[in-house]
C-alpha cells in the first residue's frame, strides 16, 4: 500500500496488512460490551416495566446498538486508518451539520430532558430511531484535529499559526454542544483536544496557558449556570430532594454493597430511587450488586485499555496514526474517570455515559467504532523492540529533552513518527 507524501493511503480501502490486531484490546472490549449489556438489563428491568410494561426494553435497544456497534468495529478494523485521513475534512464538515441540526430542528425531535442533544424520527420517547451527534462528534474531531496537526507540527510553537487556530476550531465545535447545552460532553472534548495537542509536540507553556483558560471558562459556567449543581456537590443532602438527590441515592448504593455487593439483579436503588440507574450512574449499580471488588475490576479494564492504547500511540507508524490513537484513548478513559469521579461525588454531577457499560446505542457505537480504528493502528504498530539500538535511543532522547521525565520516551515516540513513512 502505497502512502502520498502527506502519509494518506490512495488506493484501496481494506487493509492489505496480514498482521492481528491487539488482540488483549479486542478481548477486554468485547467483554466489557457483554458485561454492559448484563449490567444494563440489571439496571434497568424495574423502570422499563414500570414505563413500558416490558423488562426488556432497554436491554433490547442496547442489545441492538452493541450488535451494530461490534459488526461496525470488526469492519473498520479492517479499513485501512490512512483513509480516514482523507476523509477528515468531509467528517468533521458531517459532524458540524448535525450540531447546528439539533439546534434549529423542532424540540419535539431533538429535545430530552430538557437538552436539545438528539435526532429523533419517528414518535415516543425516543422514537423509532435516534442518533446523539455529540458522541460521534468526538470521534471526528479527533481524526480531523489528528489530521490538521500532522501537518503543521512544524507550526505548534507558533501561538498565531499553531494555539490560535486550534482553540478557534475547539472552542466553535465545544460551543455547538454547549448550546444544547452538554456541559459533561464539552468538558470531554475540551479534554481530548488539549491530550492531542499536547501530544502532537505544542509548546508546554501554551498547553498551560490554555489549561488555565479553559480551567476559569468552565468555572465561570458552572458558577453562573450550575450554581445549585456546585452547592449540591458541597453539601448534597443540602438539596437532597433536588439536585442533591442523585448522588445521595448513589452513595446509598456503593455504602450498601460493601465489599462482595448484593449479587446481580439484587440492587434496591434501581427500584425508583436512583434516577435512570442504567445510564449515567450505572457505575452505582455495579457498586450495589458486585460491591468494591467490582468497581476495581471496572477501574483496571479502563486502566488496561489506556496501558493498550497509549502503547499502540507511541509505536504508531505516521504521525496521523499517533494522534489518532492518543485520541480516541484520552476519550474513553477521561470520559469513563469522570463518570466515575461523579457517580462517587468527586466532582459535580455532569451527566455522562460510562464507555461500553451506559445505555445509549449512540455512545455504544461510536466507541466501538473507535476501538475499530484503534485496532487497525495496532496492525500496524512497529513490533521491533522499544530500544534496539543506541541510535534510536539517543534520537528518541533528542526529541524529548524539552519535556518532564515522565512523559520523555512517549512524546519522543510521537514525535519520531513524523521521520517515519512507510515504504513506497
């Protein structure tokens, strides 16, 4: 397969390559879908009775959205990732349209729960068929972000043609979702655009400066809109019938499985006193059934697959790769940390899914997609040892002599991808 000089694939669009992907990545995601799927109907079987006479009515929807989710991972998995390079602009042109779409569109389409976060067709509560632009937002701002600095690396020290430009483009994507408003999904996004900027080689003082901007904005926002959201996370029983209610009864559940939990399906919470127990506090639910013992082995998947995925960014082939891969990794384990952090009142309440074990088909299959992409980087990995010569090793050590020693060999990787091109 042959690269252009920019690293973008021109010819077809399946992998040609015969090496197997990650496959201790493969195995823990695919077992962490099964695992939510189980934890979802658990969560969920009281409310979907009570709602729509049917226990298995959300487990249904999640069943079909995993179904989706994984044939949709095992074909991407195959494509070739440079020709998501080629297309980044068009995805993230896609992306744009959607976000103003659930903007402009009628509320009885877009509106649940008072964020204008869907795209409904059909009628009920979640119609017939929904998509949540957001989740498949961060997915192509990653690919596009990835795609426009590998281009310009030589610019990032610049602030008017590296920080400038890049916060413009961030700061309008985030602002769309903030509209709706999502505050828990622009704080993602905020995220993952500094992990692959910082990756990317920007200059430390700018990434800082930009961290401390960001840091006051969204002080200021949950000062000026959230106000009774930061009340509730100082003292939750405070407001403990409003906006203290959630995290109290989540509390309730971790305090109330202990260490070996209640056993599956043994949950009191999920009957009517913890809001939506299968979406964004489903964490809570596993605390209560499969006690502390279950929450770390929930902790170590998400550590298993940062360790998996950040090793698949610093052994990536091009550039492009790399930042893809930093990406689509910072994503899932920020997103899944914060989850958490809220589900046991480490930070305010922000209302966000927990990868692969939340309801939400939407959420479900943008990660899946992205773990796909992940997995075909991983084909494609250098399988050589990580220092096999002095050589390298000083190389390595050049690029990385500007950073702190914790981060020296990761960045030089990244940074070593940009001499590398594949063979023509």
């Amino acid at each position: 397969m042959r690269p252009n000089h920019n690293g973008a694939v021109a010819n077809p669009l399946f992998d040609r390559t015969t090496h197997s992907p990650d496959r201790v990545l493969l195995a823990v995601v695919c077992g962490l879908t099964v695992f939510g799927l189980v934890m979802v109907y658990s969560a969920s079987f009281v409310e979907g009775t009570v709602l729509y006479a049917n226990p298995f009515y959300y487990l249904l929807r999640q069943a079909t959205g995993a179904i989706i989710g994984l044939v949709a991972m095992l074909v991407v998995q195959r494509i070739d990732y440079r020709v998501w390079q080629r297309y980044s602009i068009h995805l993230m042109a896609g992306t744009l349209l959607l976000l103003v779409s659930v903007l402009i569109l009628p509320a009885s389409m877009t509106e649940v729960n008072g964020s204008r976060s869907w795209i409904r067709f059909g009628e009920g509560w979640l119609g017939i068929f929904s998509v949540q632009p957001s989740e498949f937002a961060k997915l192509a701002m990653i690919i596009y972000f990835a795609h426009w600095l590998s281009r310009r690396s030589h610019r990032l020290g610049n602030v008017t043609y590296g920080l400038a430009p890049f916060a413009v483009i961030l700061g309008f994507i985030c602002g769309l979702v903030m509209l709706q408003p999502d505050l828990g999904t622009t704080i993602v996004m905020v995220l993952i655009g500094g992990a692959i900027f910082f990756a990317a080689g920007a200059n430390l003082w700018h990434v800082g400066g930009a961290a401390l901007l960001a840091i006051t904005a969204f002080w200021g926002l949950i000062i000026t809109f959230r106000s009774s959201r930061w009340e509730a996370f100082l003292d939750p029983w405070s407001r403990a019938s409003t906006e203290g209610y959630q995290i109290i009864h989540s509390l309730y559940a971790f305090g109330s499985g202990g260490v070996l939990g209640q056993g599956i399906g043994m949950s009191r919470q999920k009957y009517l006193w913890l809001p939506q127990p299968h979406t964004d506090t489903i964490y809570a639910i596993i605390g209560e059934e499969l006690g502390l013992w279950g929450t770390i082995a929930v902790l170590l998947v998400f550590v298993i697959i940062a360790a998996r995925g950040y090793r698949i960014a610093a052994r990536a082939p091009t550039p492009f790769a790399a930042l893809v891969a930093v990406g689509i990794t910072s994503w899932l384990v920020f997103q899944a940390f914060i989850n958490i952090a809220v589900t046991t009142g480490l930070i305010p309440f922000t209302g966000l899914t927990l990868p692969f074990l939340s309801y939400g088909s939407s959420s479900l299959i943008s990660c899946l997609i992205a773990i796909g992409i992940l997995l075909n980087i991983s084909r494609h990995v250098d399988r050589s040892s990580s220092v096999t010569s002095t050589a390298k090793y000083r190389q390595r050590t050049e690029h990385a002599t500007a950073y702190p020693l914790g981060w020296r060999d990761w960045r030089a990787r990244l940074s070593g991808a940009r001499s590398r091109r594949s063979p023509r």
